[in-house]
C-alpha cells in the first residue's frame, strides 16, 4: 500500500476496502509458544484410556438399571395372576357348592397362566388357625376352612388366604 511502511516480519493485506497487519514471530530465540507433536499424542492417549474406562463403566450402570424395571414388571404380572385368582374365588362362592377345593383344582392346574406368563405353584393347601400357648398358629388340616395359596413367578413369591 502506498506510503504505509512495513518493519521486517510484517505483513500486510488487504479485504475490500481493510487493511490488516499480522506480526510473525521470526526470533527463534525466545520460547516457542504452543505444545509439541508428542505432547499432544500423549494427551490423546490419556483421553482415549479415560474415555473406555468411562464407556466400561456407563455400559454397567445402564444394563443393571434394567433389573428393578423387570423385578416391578415380574409383580404386576404376579399380582395380576392372584387377581384373576381371586375374581374367579369370587365366583366360585356364588356359583360353586364346594368352591375351595374347585379353586384348589384349578390353581394346581394352571388354569390362571396365560403363555407367557406362566407361574409355579408353591403352597396350595388347606389350613386351619389354632391357638397354641396364647398365638394363633396355622396348622394343615385336609378338611380346613381356609385355603393358602403361594404362587411364584420369577422369584417373586405371592400369598394369599382364601376362606369358605
């Protein structure tokens, strides 16, 4: 540009109507500003170990989050079974001249399952309460009132006491 004057290690531009000056450090003599190649590789190698360590540890917590969803899933299906259970008891006793032991007869049989939710049968029995030392304590007896009934699904246990 006329009459402006550059010193050694200057450069001028110029971008539509504007001039900038950009200063170029020269000197090799004083300290070399930035980081070397090795540095930054360095860095690059730690970032990548603590970015597995991290994923590692992200993919542990994510899977295991799943288990209470599917432990609370596994109980409302329980739950649900022990309801239809217990609607069809409520029928039973209006309809049925001996409805504990036809409930009996159908819980062994599975008939409260559908295919892909399928329970085991842990306790299925009649009982009857007796008093015991001053505690009630319950006690199995073939011609009991009371009939108990445990199910499981999963590993979740349900039980529940039907009476006459």
């Amino acid at each position: 540009m006329k009459g402006d004057v550059f010193e050694a290690g200057e450069v001028a531009c110029v971008n539509r109507r504007q001039a900038f000056r950009f200063s170029c450090n020269t000197d090799k003599s004083g300290p070399a500003d930035g980081f070397t190649l090795i540095e930054v590789i360095i860095a690059l190698v730690l970032v990548a170990i603590l970015g597995t360590f991290l994923v590692l540890f992200m993919s542990g917590t994510v899977t295991r989050s799943v288990e209470p969803v599917l432990q609370t899933q596994c109980g409302c299906y329980l739950h649900g079974i022990m309801e239809n259970i217990t609607v069809d008891y409520n029928t039973l006793m209006l309809t049925d001249e001996t409805p504990i032991a036809t409930l009996s007869d159908r819980i062994d049989d599975g008939d409260y399952a559908d295919e892909d939710h399928s329970y085991t049968v842990v306790i299925n029995d009649r009982i009857n309460f007796v008093d015991q030392d001053g505690e009630m304590v319950e006690q199995s007896d073939s011609s009991g009132d009371v009939l108990k009934v445990t199910i499981e699904y999963r590993g979740q246990r349900l039980t529940s006491l039907f009476t006459e």
